[in-house]
C-alpha cells in the first residue's frame, strides 16, 4: 500500500518504540543548524593554476583568446546590418524615397552575404576557441591533479594526519573539477562577453554617442541591483546547498551501518536527526525564493525600459537632425541591449572562476608545504642488519602534543632475533612502529600542519575544535618536549635515506590494505623500490609464487579458477581476513627485507585463521630482525625477547619463560587474564591447511526466495511519465496559491515576445507613415507603451522566480524527508541488494527529489513560459502576414529552437562531462590516498604517480576526441542563429520588394518568429530530461510499498524480566549467491537468563544466527520463538 506524503516537521517523522518514554539521558543534545560555508578567493591563485601549462599551451590560448574576441565582436557588427537593412526598408516604402526596386533588391542581396560571411566567421572562431579551451584545461587539470598527488606523497605522516578525512580524495575529484570548469569554456564566455561589451560600446558611441550615454544609464540601475543580489544569491544558495550536504552527510552514515541502526531500534531518532536539516533546507530554500525573483525582474524591466528610452530619445534627436536616420536608433538600440543581456551573462563565469581561484588554494596548500627531506645515508654507508636502539625517546602526537605517548623509552632491537612488544591499548607499542617506519619524527621543527582549505566550514571546524579540546588539566601543562634518538647501529635514523631504509622494511599491519587488483599485482608491489624491482617478467612471477609458498597463500589462490590473476575487488573485499593477511606477509616477505614488522596482524581473524597465519610469521621471522605487536599472546611464546609497555615506559621484559615465572609480573598477569594454557602448543602444520576453499564473494546478501522469505516487497507497477508525473503533482494541492501566481507569472511573462514584436513594429512605421508634425507624439506614445511592458514584464519575471522556488523548495524537501524515511522502514534483505549499496541509496535521496524539484520548480517554470510564448508569437506572425510566416515556422523557427537548445543544454551538462572524464583516474588516487601508510611503507609513491599519470594521459586524450564534435556542435548551434536571421531578410525583403508586405507586417513576423524562438529555445533547455525526472519520480513511489510482514500487527512479550528464552527449530538457510546452506536443520535453545556463547570457524552461521535474532531475515519454514 502507498503512504500520503508528510509534512516536514517533527509530528510526522518515524518514531521509534521507546519514544513514548523519553528519558532524559537518552535524549539527544539540540542540534546546531547555524553551520554555514563560507569562501575564501584569491585572485593571484587564480593567476597561478596557468603557470602549470606548457609553451604550446599558451600559445593555443593566446590564439583561443583572440578566436574568442573575434567571436565577440561578430554580433555587434550584426547590429551595424541589422540597422542598415530597417532603415533600407524604412527609406524603400517612403513615398518621397528616390530608391527603386532594383536598387533595393541589390541592397538587400548585399547585406544578406555579408550575415552569411559573419555567421561562417562567427561557427569558425567559436569552434577554435571552444576545443582550444576545453583541451588546455584538461592538460592544466591534469598537470595539477598529478603534482598534488605527487605533493601529497612526499609529505611526512604527521603533515597528511593534519587533513580532515576525505579531503585529499574529495580535492583531487569535485575541487579539480571546480577548478578545471573555471579555466575553461567559462573563460572563454567572459573573454567573448568582454569583447562583444567592448564592441557593442563602439558601435553604439560611433553611431551616437550623445544616444548611446542616454540609452545606456539603465545599466547603472542594473550593475547596482545585480551588485547587491548576486553575493546574496550566492551566499544564501551555498547555506542551503549546505544545510542538504548536512542531511547527505546523516544519510550515508545511517545507510552504511543500518544494520546497527535497526538492531538498536533508533529509526526514529535518526529520522528526526534528518528531519531538522531538510527542516532547515527548507527555511534558508524559503529565504531564498523571493530573492531568485529579484535576480530576473530587474533584467527584463530594463530590457524593455532601454527601449522605451531609446526610441523616446532617439526621435528627439531624429526631430532635431543630430541622427540621420532611424537606422542609427536601431543600431545603438541593439549595441546597449546587448550590452546589457551581455553584463548578465559575465555572471556565471565570474562565479566560476571565484570558484576555481578558491579550489586551486586546496592544491596549492599541499604543493607549497614543505616537504622532508628524503636523501641521507644508505647501503654500504649504512646498514639495516644493525641492531635498532631507542635512545632516551619522549614523543607526544601532534594532535596531542600535551600526552606523552613514550616516556624515555630505552629499547633495544637485536639484530637477527624475534622481539614482541606487548601492552594495553594506548601504552604506545604502535606509535613505535610509526617512528621506525619514519612516519613522524622527533624533531619538532620538521613539524608542518597544513593551512585549513580555502572552502571552510565553520562547523566541521566547530565539530574538530570540540574533538581537539583539551581537558583542563592538559590546558595546565606545556606541550610535551620531543627530545631522544633512534640508532640503526652507530647512525641516527634522521641520517638515513627515507625511501631506502623503508625498503628495507616488511610491514605487515593489522588491518592490511590490498589493492583493487590481481592477486599477482599485489603482491608484485613489495618489489618496488629494491635491486628486483626491474627483474624480467618470468622472474618477478617466480619470486611473487615464492612468496605465497612462504606465507601459505598458495593453497588458496590455486584453488581459484584465475589464479593469481584474480581480481581482489576494492580493499580486497573478495578475499577473507585471513587471505588477505597472507597476502600482505606474501607482499611483504617478497624483497628479502632485513627488517619485518607485524603490527597486530592477527588481531582481526578468527583463532583458526590466526593460526595458520600465525604459522606463516614464525616461518619467515627466521633470519631476520622481526618486531612483532600483539594483543593476543599466544603467537609471542617463541619470542627471543617480549617487551612489556605501559603508558610509553618499557615495564619488562625477557622471554616468554622467564616473564612467567615472575608471578607478580606485568606479562604474567596479562596471560593469566587471557587464560592461555601454558602447555598448550600450536597445531601441525599439516592440521592447518584449509579442507576447502573460502568464499570468495563476501558480499553478504538477501535470503534465497527457495527459504520462503516471509518479508516480500508488494509489487509496484511502474507509472508513465503523466501517471508518477501528475500523481505527485496531485500530493501539492497543498501549495495552490503558489501554483496561481506562477501560473499568471508564466502568462505575463509569455506575452512579452510577442507584444514587443508589434510595438516595436509599430515605433518603425511611426518615420515611413506619421506626418513631422505628429511624429514627437506617437514616438513618445509607442515608448511609454514599451515602458509599461518593461513594468508588466519585471512583476511577472518576478512573481515567476518567487513562486517557482517556493514550489520547487517545498517539493525537494517534502519528498526527500519522505523518501529518507521510506528507505529506513526497508527490510534488512533490501540493503543486501547490490542496487542498494549505502552509496547508492544515499545518492538516490539526494539526486531524485532532485530530479522532482527540477520537473516542478524553475526550470519548469521557464519551459511552461517558453511553450506559451512561441505559441503567441506564432499566432501573432499568421495574423499579420503568413507568407513569412511559414517560412519561418516550418524552417527558421526549428534551427533556432534547435540551436538554443543544444547550446545552453551544453553549457549545463559541461560540469557533469567534465567529472566523468576523469571519474577512473580519481577512483585510483581515492584508493591510493586512503591506503597513504601503506604507499609510503612500500615506497609505491613513484609508481602510484606514474601510474596515475599514465591515466590522466588517457583521460585527457579520449577527452580531446570527444570535445572535437562537442565543440563542433556547440558552436554551430551559437551561430546559426545569423543564417536563419539572413534567411528572413532575404525572403521578407523579397516580399517588400513585390508590395506584397508593409514594414509593419515585416518586422512584426519577423521579430515575433525568430526573437521569440531564440528565447524559447533558450528557456526549453532549461527542461529537465522527462526520463529522469519520471524514474525518479516512480522510485519515489515505489520505496512507499511496504513489505507485506511490515503490516502485521506486531506481538510484545510481556514477561521479559531477566531475559526471555529463545528457541530455533529446525532451521535451514541459504544465501542466493552460495549453493551450501548455512543451517541444515540447525536446532537450538538458550534458556532464559542464561548465557551462550557462539563459536566456531569462519563461515559456520555465527553471524547468521544473530541476523536471525535482529529479524534481519524473516521465513515461514522455520520455527524462531522468544518466549
């Protein structure tokens, strides 16, 4: 069944079963909606992203510069014709005129070729310019992509701690894509506004510029409201652009752990969470909406009121023979106008670079730090076959610089032998694994914290400032004294050479990150960095299948049907905990290091697992300087020495044997609370190869539909684009007043093409037909008429721009509130789906109400207007003269739609195309940045650049083939307005010729068609694609069903003091994906009030058996009783 939408307030969101009984500790503290984004330019930074292109790249934007210019100045001289040809029409049909016919026709074919030739120059340069642009922009993009990461990569880990999660990835992604938009066709589009601004401003002054100055003060009322409104504008979009990253933000998190979210039954409260940023998304949309309306009233007001005082003015001068014709009214009328619509346009691409000057301060911070240094001492100057000394060592975290993480710590690594540290959590055994590896250093000089990015957010920043605070006693204390060294024999550590002396070392961390690779490439990756590094092919195979064989990952990888060439998936989620432990050792182990560290790395698999890996440490620690860290100490018994911690002192240590026998020890007490039998050995090693293969596929998903699941989806029928479209449409009645203003925005504004089409007309008969005398009164009556329009036009822009937000505002947040809601009610097997991952759905909530608010808000506004303006202006043109009319309709009026359409239809998906282009090089560096600890272990920085280079290339190169067609066709769709514009002249000319047309009759169809196509097919591609907008609109809809078992009325147990008893009878269970059940007829019973404990090896049903208890799964054919 289908739910009614909500309302976006408190009454309305998911409550959770304990909200009837609010306790005052579980409740949540007040949210702070006031978190805002705030920006931060630098002009200069801007300057600097070109110091990244080559000579060849400079010289193509000098040469796109000009091409742009060029292309600029081509409409202004069209105005020069454009006024020519009315005052040859005007002077034809005079009666006193001295022109014939023959004259006339010969004018007319002379002015029509030189449209042409302007229309061949203007899609020539537009071309050169536009493919110049877009192809200097990748190579810079590119060129700046690859030198942060390269900057990135020489950082020290300390520096790279001291960026916010994420924001390296999210730089080399949205931000370069930020930057790259702002350094490309937007520059061109200023630089070709500029010009024609230039240029339209000498025309006009050449023509008359006593005309020109009066005509043109409007602009000072339009530079001043858009100097007002735009920052505004700005500001108050990026405040609800913020407020709806915020919910996006809650999304995620929720959807990626909802299983936890369920188990703990705090729907409701994260339904409410979510609610108060779409809450405040909706009152900063609110706040915003009648400022949308102010951005168009102004422009469109002064569009018709610089006619209204142009022809007023002119005709005055007219009268008064300071102008000779009204060729010159109509040339300095065009020239200001565009200078006007021009003054808009400069807008956007002013934004962009703004935009692209913040984005390029993110790059420019991390290129700019200083970088340690990476030359020093190495073999045979040093050795790392030494033993390894801690000298006296103090260190405190930058993070927290007031907590001594080692406190004088002396501590000796023999060289050749297996030394164990061990100690609770926080006793700094890890942090001295990041001191070997020269993560962070003992000097606090060499310290750097990058500068916070140029886009801030004053909350995020709120949040880590919160997160840093210290205590009051840390307050009270000086920043720790980093002072002690690390000796590798007799040199300092500081002394070596960074890249060589990490290649010397085999680390292998708790939590071992694997690439999105082949298993081969993986473990082909410890080879980088040493002397085998360029060993031919067969050689380096030999040395990866050594490897395996020592690290006992071979008997899993030959039980795979590829191999070795086995895709591990991302962060090897295809492989088990314990395959990819082993393939880490492998990774590890495969340059012979002198030095192997084991960080944990059995910590996070199960006791069969840590077995057999635990089997494949003891094997290659042999001969080597092995430091190995545990928690759990069982795999430390064969230590040649274990070293106990405690809040960074070195406690004990000894052997295994001689820490027991002191009963009063450290180690004793941590082996007795871990209850290890003392006599216990570890299993054969024949007892430890795996009887079969693990899964491969660890992707947990949705019970089989041969187990009968009970929790079935109701099926949904898909809607057609006017079922979902109108169906959602119905859900606003709500919003009626607004739907009757817009509509009668829609109405006046559509009417405006084609009641200027017939003033204007009229104002150019006034000269051919009105005697001296009567000429001052009817030019002045036509104006004033022109003015009114500019008055009627701005109130229904406005009343447009208002309404359509407010709509599109309520529609976004209402849907998307409900939509969040309509996911959070889902079964768990819902989210099993791979179509459901958490970034999936987070992205449909974002995206679809999207799609929605684009079908019902301002772009859809413009499109109604867009439709009822060319079917005014159509009519218009059949009543005043047909013959034209048809020629413009059926072939000028399709081009132009045509052309309008493709050209802003470009400018608008040009920031999507450019994500796309480099979407698989930026998956890479994501993947590559969030593994930084073990890149720099590996000394993998090189290759990984090389590698993402070798990427970009081809990004770059596929991108220029693509842009050749795409630049083609944008700008033949810029330019063929020109061609259609001659087409109308010629044939209207042709009929004025022949006495079959007036002027009035001429002009009224002429400006009615092809003006008002061109403003149609500029506002028709601003429609949102029907496909998406309606599949959105029926995923909406369908998330809405409700599963079948969702409407049963639950049952409460009524005695559940000290627990409740549980009962399984007779279970079987299978996943889809895998043919073997997990459960075969399991039967289990746990009393009530006592306690279980499930064991057994991975794989087994552990976890299935508490999804079970969670009612993750739901089935008919098994008996589950809590009771």
């Amino acid at each position: 069944m289908e739910k009614a939408p909500v309302d976006i307030n408190a009454s309305n969101v998911i409550k959770d079963e304990n909200s009837q009984k609010p306790s005052p500790q579980d409740d949540d503290p007040e949210p702070d909606y006031s978190s805002k984004a705030t920006t931060k330019t630098t002009f200069s930074d801007y300057l600097r992203i070109f110091t990244y292109s080559t000579l060849g790249d400079r010289i193509l934007l000098t040469i796109a510069f000009l091409a742009e210019i060029g292309t600029g100045v081509t409409l202004p001289l069209m105005n020069i014709i454009f006024g020519r040809l009315v005052g040859s029409f005007s002077t034809y049909v005079d009666p006193n005129s001295p022109v014939g016919r023959a004259a006339f026709l010969n004018n007319l074919n002379h002015q029509t070729l030189i449209i042409v030739y302007l229309f061949i120059a203007r899609c020539a340069l537009s071309y050169g310019a536009m493919l110049i642009f877009r192809v200097v922009a990748l190579r810079i993009s590119a060129k700046l992509r690859l030198e942060y990461l390269k900057a990135l990569f020489s950082l020290s880990i300390s520096t790279l701690d001291t960026l916010p999660s994420g924001q390296a990835s999210n730089t080399l992604t949205n931000t370069a894509n930020v930057l790259q938009v702002g350094i490309s066709e937007k520059l061109g589009t200023f630089v070709q506004f500029t010009s024609l601004m230039v240029a339209a401003i000498v025309v006009a002054f050449t023509y008359s510029w006593l005309l020109t100055l009066v005509t043109s003060s409007l602009l000072v009322f339009i530079g001043i409201v858009y100097g007002i409104t735009i920052p505004i504008v700005v500001k108050q979009t990026k405040e609800v652009e913020h407020a709806d990253e915020k919910a996006s933000s809650i999304a995620g998190e929720v959807l990626g752990s909802i299983r936890m979210i369920v188990a703990c039954g705090a729907e409701g409260r994260i339904a409410l969470k979510y609610a108060g940023w779409i809450q405040e998304s909706l009152r900063r949309g609110l706040k915003l909406s009648p400022m949308i309306g102010v951005q168009f009233a102004p422009l469109f007001f002064s569009l018709y009121a610089t006619m209204a005082l142009c022809f007023w003015f002119g005709f005055k001068l007219l009268l008064a023979h300071h102008i000779d014709s009204i060729a010159t009214i109509i040339i300095v009328l065009m020239s200001v106008m565009m200078l006007t619509f021009s003054m808009s346009q400069t807008a956007a691409p002013i934004i962009a670079a703004t935009k692209a000057a913040s984005a390029a301060a993110d790059f420019f911070a991390v290129i700019d730090a200083p970088k340690p240094i990476m030359t020093g001492l190495r073999d045979p100057e040093a050795s790392a076959t030494e033993d390894i000394t801690f000298d006296s060592v103090n260190f405190a975290y930058p993070s927290r610089p007031h907590v001594k993480v080692l406190d004088d710590l002396n501590l000796r690594f023999e060289r050749g032998k297996i030394t164990a540290i061990v100690g609770a959590s926080g006793s700094g055994k890890s942090t001295i694994v990041g001191l070997l590896e020269r993560w962070y250093d003992l000097d606090l000089e060499k310290r750097y914290k990058l500068p916070k990015s140029a886009v801030k957010d004053k909350k995020a920043d709120k949040d880590k400032e919160d997160d840093d605070k210290k205590s009051p006693d840390e307050e009270a204390q000086t920043p720790v004294a980093l002072s002690g060294k690390i000796m590798i024999g007799e040199k300092n550590l500081d002394d070596l050479e960074l890249k060589w002396w990490r290649s010397q070392i085999g680390l292998v961390q708790q939590e071992p990150f694997i690439f999105n690779s082949t298993i081969h490439q993986n473990v082909e990756y410890g080879l980088i960095g040493t002397e085998l590094e360029n060993e031919s092919v067969e050689s380096k195979r030999k040395l990866v299948e050594d490897a395996c064989k020592e690290a006992f990952a071979d008997e899993f990888i030959e039980k795979l049907p590829l191999k070795y060439e086995t895709q591990v998936g991302d962060a090897g989620i295809k492989l088990s905990g314990g395959q990819r432990q082993r393939l880490a050792i492998a990774r590890s182990i495969i340059k012979r290091p002198k030095i192997l560290i084991l960080d944990e790395a059995t910590s996070s698999i199960d006791v069969r697992g840590e077995r057999l890996v635990q089997a494949a440490l003891d094997k290659v620690s042999e001969g080597r300087t092995t430091i190995t860290i545990a928690h759990r100490l069982s795999t430390i018994k064969k230590a040649d020495k274990i070293v106990v911690m405690r809040k960074g002192k070195l406690i004990e240590e000894g052997t295994h044997d001689s820490l027991l026998a002191n009963e009063d020890g450290v180690y004793w007490a941590l082996v007795n609370a871990q209850k290890i039998s003392m006599g216990e050995d570890f299993a054969g090693e024949s007892d430890l190869i795996e009887s079969s293969i693990e899964p491969l596929q660890r992707n947990m998903s949705s019970a089989s539909g041969e187990a009968n699941a009970a929790d079935v989806e109701v099926a949904y029928k898909p809607k057609g684009f006017f079922g979902s479209f109108g169906f959602l449409l119905a859900e606003q009645t709500g919003n009626w007043p607004w739907y009757l203003l817009l509509c009668a925005g829609c109405a006046g504004a559509a009417s405006a093409y084609p009641l200027q089409s017939w003033i204007f007309s009229q104002l150019i008969l006034v000269i051919a037909i009105i005697l001296p005398d009567e000429l001052a009164r009817a030019s002045a009556h036509w104006a004033l008429m022109f003015f009114i329009l500019g008055i009627g036009a701005g109130v229904a822009y406005f009343s447009l721009g208002w309404s359509s937000t407010t709509i599109s505002t309520h529609i976004s947040c209402t849907y998307r509130q409900q939509y969040f809601e309509s996911i959070l009610e889902k079964p768990i097997t819902f989210f099993d789906d791979e179509d459901n991952s958490s970034g999936t759905l987070t992205a449909r909530v974002a995206n679809d109400p999207t799609q929605l608010q684009q079908m019902l808000g301002m772009n859809m506004a413009l499109v109604y207007t867009a439709v009822l303006s060319l079917v005014g202006c159509i009519i218009i043109a059949f009543i005043f003269g047909w013959k034209l009319t048809v020629l413009t309709v059926f072939v000028a009026m399709p081009i132009i739609l045509a052309a309008g359409f493709f050209r802003i239809r470009y400018e608008i998906q040009f920031e999507s195309m450019n994500q796309a282009v480099f979407a698989e090089s930026s998956k890479f560096a994501a993947e590559s940045i969030g593994a930084f600890r073990t890149v720099s272990s590996l000394t993998l920085e090189d290759m990984i650049c090389r590698r993402y280079e070798v990427l970009l290339q081809g990004h770059v190169t596929a991108a220029f083939h693509k842009s050749k067609y795409s630049s083609l066709v944008f700008a033949a769709s810029d330019s063929v307005q020109l061609l259609t514009m001659a087409l109308a002249f010629w044939y209207g000319g042709q009929l004025l010729g022949k006495g079959e047309y007036s002027p009035l009759q001429f002009f009224v169809v002429y400006l009615a068609v092809i003006n008002g196509a061109e403003g149609a097919g500029t506002f028709l591609s601003f429609g949102p694609n029907m496909a998406q907008a309606s599949a959105a609109a029926n995923r909406i809809l369908s998330f809405r069903v409700r599963s079948k078992t969702a409407s049963k009325t639950p049952l409460e147990i009524q005695d559940t003091e000290g627990g409740v008893k549980i009962e399984l009878r007779d279970l079987w269970f299978k996943y889809p994906t895998r043919d073997i059940p997990i459960f075969t007829g399991l039967n289990l019973t746990i009393e009530k009030g006592k306690f279980a404990a499930l064991v057994g090896s991975s794989g087994c049903g552990k976890t299935s058996i508490v999804s079970l208890l969670e009612r993750y799964f739901w089935f008919y054919s098994v008996l589950l009783k809590a009771f």
